[in-house]
C-alpha cells in the first residue's frame, strides 16, 4: 500500500540538500560557534552566513534574525518580552484564532494579571482592521496576530493590521509559521516589528527556527546565560539546525512560485472531483489561503473515525490542529468561526505539499467516497 502524506501543516520532510549541509556541523566541524580558537571560526562564519540567507528570505537585515527553538519560543519570547517590558501591565491583544503557542502565553500572562483582548474573526476566519480597530484598548503594548491559520489557511491581513496596532502605540508581532517558504514574506511590506517561523513546517529540520525583530524594537532576553544571540538569546547555538534551515529556506523560496502553481493543480482537482463524486461538504475559510490547506466539514461525522480510516488506508491527515490530535473537544477556531457542532465535529484538514500527485489526489477522493458514503 502506498503511503500518502497529506499533512504538510503539521510537519514537512527535510530537504535532501539541507540535510547534506548539515552533516559536517555535526561531525567535523563541531566547535562551539561562540569558541574565540580557529576551530570555532567556520561554525561562527556558517552562522553569519545562514543569517545572512534567512534574512535575505524576508528582506530582512541579519541582525534582526534572532535563533530559537522554533516557533513555539519565538511566540512565546515575543508576547511576554514586549508584555513584561514596560513593568506595567499594559493590555496584550491576540485573537480567537491563534495557534496555543500564542494563546497559552496570553493566557499566561493574563494569570498574573494582564490584561487580555482575543479578538473574534469573521465567519470566514478573517481578523480585519475594523474589527482590530473596535477592540483594541488605548493601554496595549501589543498585537498578535497570525499571517496565516493553521487550521483553516486563512491569510490574514497583516499589513493593514499592524498599521492599526502602530497608530494605537503598540508593536505588532506576527506567527509566520505556516507563512514563510509557502507565500511571499516580506517584513518591510507587512511593516510587522516581529514575526515567528520554524524551519520543519519549510523542510527544514525539527527544533530549531528564528525570530524577526526589527531593529530599534525592544525585547528583553527569554533566556538567561550566555551572551549568544547579541545577548538576548542564551544557548550553544545548534549550527547544523541553523545551518539546515537557512538551506531549506533558501530552496523554498526559490522555488515558491513553482510550489505554489504546482499545489494550486492538485487543490483545484481535488476540489473538482469532490463535487464531481457528490461528497457533500462545507469547506472553512475563505478570502486569501494557503495553497494547498483544506478544511473539510462533513454533517454528522465524527473528524477523528475520518483519520482513523483514512490511516488504514495509508493516508496520513489531520483533524484540526496536529499539535491538539489527542483532544476530542472542537477545535477553538472552528467554534471561533462559528461553525456548527455537527459540521465541526466532522472537520478534517488536508494539507497538499509539493511532493504530492495528481494520483495522490484520486487516491484521497476515492477513500473519502468509501468512508462518507458508509
Ligand atoms: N504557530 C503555528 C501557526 C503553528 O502551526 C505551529 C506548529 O504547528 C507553531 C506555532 C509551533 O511551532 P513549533 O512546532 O516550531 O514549536
């Protein structure tokens, strides 16, 4: 049985030629980057120069791209930084949508007292500037929202959001993570002051990814220890991660247009055959999306029996959110979009990648037939 990998949201293979360079960081080339003996100076200058390929990703200055674990980190170091920066507690402002890398860090901080305004979406799963406008409070040091939803691939607004949170005397910070190697980013376009990314979700390797922080904007270390990062970020830095994400960066967007128009194919057929097979369905999200993710609401299924199925048949996807796979409950952005119980509880989310067919598309469309017919 052949396996078919549809869950490209969730993580993504790592790119043979990033692969490649990591190897020698591992076993040859191994000193400590922040080493002052000539054994440390190739990982230092690998350093500067996957900075240096990252930035140029997102027209960036290398100096503004800061090394983290991943998106996970990036989210949280921003939102508590720029929180806690004041010493006062200024509102923080995120909304409905976010991934829990957010919205556990505003949860947080709203335990020890900040204040906190999620903003809701549209029913299409858009935070748009008049809604941001109306809500946003005269005390906040921050707005967060995502450039693109994990769950539904709605691409929100950012550029016009972030002009809200500037004219209110907030920072705007932006989750890029399903964004970056799979749309155009570009931080002086969408005028954000920070932006998350995570190499595995644009073939780049597991547990490491960067923060954008613009220069001039202030974030106080999230790490304590050394002086790595220009001091706001402690750690031996993980060359070979740092090094592997620059590649696999690089090789995405270079070849963006190309994915994108490739995955666009195989989305528009796989749309296509599902109302040619009358497989009755709602699809989530509207507006501009990510190319190739697809939320599907089936009335009267049960999302979790779908991916259950849809295993044994080899085929790998999603309910809603891959990181919330063992909870049962709705998703939060799929109540905060306002759809129905028996259509969220139905809900799956496919996520197309550049490595599949058009055969992988009649394979997914035939095993949906058998198990929505049933
Ligand atoms: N933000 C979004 C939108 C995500 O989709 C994810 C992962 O699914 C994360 C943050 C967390 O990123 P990481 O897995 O690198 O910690």
């Amino acid at each position: 049985m052949k396996k078919i990998y549809i869950d490209h949201a969730a993580t993504t293979k790592l790119d043979a030629v990033a692969f490649e360079s990591m190897k020698p960081w591992m076993m040859c080339e191994y000193g400590n980057a922040s080493g002052i003996y000539s054994f440390s100076r190739r990982p230092k200058k690998a350093l500067q120069e996957a900075r240096e390929i990252i930035a140029a990703c997102i027209n960036a200055f290398p100096d503004e791209i800061y090394f983290t674990s991943g998106g996970t980190e990036s989210d949280n170091w921003a939102i508590k930084g720029t929180a806690m920066l004041s010493g006062k507690k200024h509102a923080i402002v995120t909304s409905e949508i976010e991934h829990h890398a957010v919205l556990h860090s505003s949860k947080y901080m709203e335990s020890i007292g900040y204040p906190v305004t999620y903003i809701s979406p549209t029913e299409e799963g858009v935070i748009t500037p008049e809604i941001l406008e109306e809500q946003v409070p005269g005390s906040a040091s921050i707005v967060s929202v995502m450039l693109a939803n994990n769950e539904i691939g709605t691409v929100q607004p950012v550029k016009e959001l972030a002009a809200v949170a500037h004219a209110h005397g907030a920072v705007f910070h932006t989750d890029a993570v399903q964004a970056v190697g799979h749309i155009g980013v570009d931080v002086h376009k969408l005028n954000v002051d920070m932006l998350s990314a995570s190499a595995h979700k644009f073939n780049g390797p597991k547990g490491i990814g960067f923060l954008y922080l613009r220069r001039g904007v202030d974030l106080p270390p999230y790490l304590d220890g050394g002086a790595q990062e220009n001091g706001l970020r402690a750690g031996t830095e993980n060359v070979a991660g740092i090094v592997g994400m620059s590649i696999a960066l690089k090789n995405n967007v270079e070849s963006l247009e190309i994915n994108k128009q490739h995955i666009g194919t195989l989305e528009n057929q796989f749309m296509k055959q599902l109302n040619e097979n009358n497989i009755p369905y709602i699809r989530n999200g509207r507006n501009e999306m990510l190319p190739g993710l697809i939320s599907l609401s089936f009335e009267g299924k049960d999302g979790e029996s779908i991916l259950h199925r849809m295993d044994l048949m080899g085929i790998s996807l999603s309910t809603g959110s891959a990181c919330n796979s063992k909870s049962t409950q709705i998703s939060h952005v799929l109540k905060a979009i306002r759809l129905p119980e028996t259509f969220a509880k139905g809900t799956i989310r496919i996520s197309l990648g550049k490595d599949n067919t058009i055969e992988d598309v009649n394979a997914i469309v035939g095993a949906l037939k058998k198990i929505i017919s049933s």
